[in-house]
C-alpha cells in the first residue's frame, strides 16, 4: 500500500525546513506501475523532478531516512535559491 500523499507532503516541508523558507512547491504524484513517488519541487520557472521508491516514503514517514530526496532538494536550493535575486520569499 502506498504511502499517505498528504502525511508525505507534511514530512517533507517538516524535515526540510528549505522548503517554506524559500516558497518551494512540492507536488506528490505516486506512479503505480513503478511502485514510486514522482517528486518534484518547483519555483517560479524553474523545477526538479526525481523518483522515490514508495518504501524509501515508508521510511521517510517513519523518521528512518530520507536521504535521496535531502540530496535533490539540496541541489535545487543551491541551484534556484540561494543568491540575491533567487526564489526568496
């Protein structure tokens, strides 16, 4: 059974503290087929999408890791958010 989209999106702005800092979308689309979450964040024009297997979200939910999705959201941070005329809210 997959993971609960809402509790996911909650854990994610709750780990993450980039994301209502700096406005960043989070859109949750879970792929049945493939057994994952389509991730991506977004601001402004700019997005990042990446795959999470829905076990990785289990655990994510269960505070036990959520390390590959930390990573990617770290590359879109230090990509669109930081400087001075980046997606700061």
């Amino acid at each position: 059974m997959a993971a609960d989209k809402q509790a996911l999106a909650k854990k994610i702005e709750a780990m993450y503290p980039e994301v209502p800092e700096h406005g960043i979308d989070v859109q949750l689309e879970f792929l049945a087929d493939e057994d994952s979450w389509l991730v991506t964040f977004s601001k402004g024009e700019h997005s990042l999408a990446t795959h999470m297997d829905d076990a990785d979200a289990q655990k994510c939910l269960q505070d036990i890791e959520c390390v590959h999705l930390g990573v990617q959201l770290g590359r879109f941070v230090d990509n669109y958010c930081r400087g001075a005329d980046a997606c700061r809210t």
